[in-house]
C-alpha cells in the first residue's frame, strides 16, 4: 500500500471498477490532480490513518466490496470532518441520505458519468470548502461550516436542514447574485424532481425566519420581485 508525500492537490479514488477509476485518474491528473485508487472498502480507512497528507477530496462509490460507501462516508467525516467527499451512485433512491445531515457528503454523481463531470464537481467541491475555511463575503459574521453541515451566525447554530443549508450554501458562494426559483431548484433537487415554486418559498421563508432569530435586524437574504431571491451581506 502505497503512501503519498507530495504538496500538489490530492483525490482518494474508491472505486472497484478498474476502468472506471484509471478514466477518472488519467483526468485528474490531465486537471493538475494527483490521485491514488482503492478498490476495496476495507482498506479506506487505514490508507487514510497511514498517510502523512491525507487528501482534500474522496471519490467514494457507494457500492464496494467490504465496508460500504455509506459506512465509509459516516467514518470519514467523523474523523476527519473538513476532508471533502463526493458520492458515486446509481441508486438515486439512495441521495437524499448520501446529502443528509446524517451522512454529510458533499456532492453526489449518479452513474454513469462523463469523466469531465467528475472534474468539474471536484474542482467546484473543493473551492467551496476552502471558502468555508475564509471568513464569510462582505465581512459577514454568518459563516458556513460544510464538512457538518451547519451555517453559524455570531456562533449560533441555526439549526438549517440539508435543504435550507444547501440554499443557503448556493446564495453565499454568489453574494449580490439574483437566483431565479428556478436556478436554486436545479441547485436543491439535483435528481430533478418536480416540485413548485411555492415550494422555494417556502424554504426561504423558513431560512430567513431561522436567521432572524439570531439577527432579527439584519436582512441577508432578499426578494427581488418577479424574479427570484440573491444573498447580499451588508456593507
């Protein structure tokens, strides 16, 4: 089993198919990634505990021999929170628990998908997490915890489901951008369900009720009317 040692940015493979994970690993690498393949459960975790710089991201099929990628999502983020991780899935049934509060992944990918997918999720997973590590836009005091799920205002837990965390989550990384209800449904149901607008609404109301109990002065999230709503910290 082989350790890395090396500065470059660095992605766990976990993936049991050996062509699926050398496509993924050949593009990586062609992004400026360094990566290393597991093909087998059990041995995630103490490659993990062996390494001298573990890595910033997991790519972490949900179906593996031995310990399952559910199992093995719980155990990371437990002990290793701010370590990013994306789900590789073709049970969509399985989603709204791989993005849960319980489990705490990142992002998910249904398979089959294109390498250049993976790519992109990867680099746009692994800058979010190092804005959480920054101070807010604006100079905000309401901060976004990702690795658990919580977004904290003046240190205050607002106790967000993962719905209204990931709303949140999508205005905050675009502060002064004006979402269409449209745009954060695509955001918020990536398994393309149908639901109303209403039903965006609905969820900003709730988030903006949570906020106000901690900054009942403050406005962060605004209505712009006939459009849709935007994330804008005050000056």
């Amino acid at each position: 089993m082989s350790i890395p040692d090396t500065d470059q940015d660095q992605i766990l493979i976990v993936e049991d198919e050996p062509k699926i994970a050398r496509l993924v690993a050949d593009y990586l690498q062609g992004s400026g990634f360094t990566s290393h393949h597991l093909a087998h459960g059990d041995a995630v975790l103490p490659w993990l505990e062996a390494c001298r710089t573990r890595p910033e991201l997991v790519l972490l099929d949900l179906m593996l021999p031995g310990t399952d990628g559910l199992t093995l999502c719980r155990e990371i983020r437990q002990r290793w929170p701010a370590m990013a991780i994306i789900m590789l899935t073709a049970r969509v049934e399985e989603v709204d628990r791989l993005l849960g509060l319980e489990l705490g992944a990142d992002d998910y990918i249904c398979k089959p998908f294109s390498p250049r997918e993976v790519v992109a999720r990867a680099k746009a997973v692994l800058r979010r997490s190092r804005a959480a590590a920054s101070p807010a836009p604006g100079g905000s005091d309401l901060v976004l915890d990702e690795a658990g799920w919580r977004a904290l205002a003046d240190g205050h837990d607002l106790g967000l489901t993962a719905v209204e965390f990931q709303l949140l989550k999508v205005m905050m990384h675009s502060p002064g951008r004006i979402f269409t209800r449209e745009q954060l449904m695509d955001h918020m149901y990536r398994d393309h369900r149908i639901v109303s607008e209403r039903t965006v609404d609905s969820h900003v109301k709730k988030l903006r009720r949570k906020i106000a109990e901690t900054w009942p002065e403050r406005e962060v999230i605004r209505s712009v009317y006939g459009v849709g709503y935007k994330y804008q910290p005050e000056e």
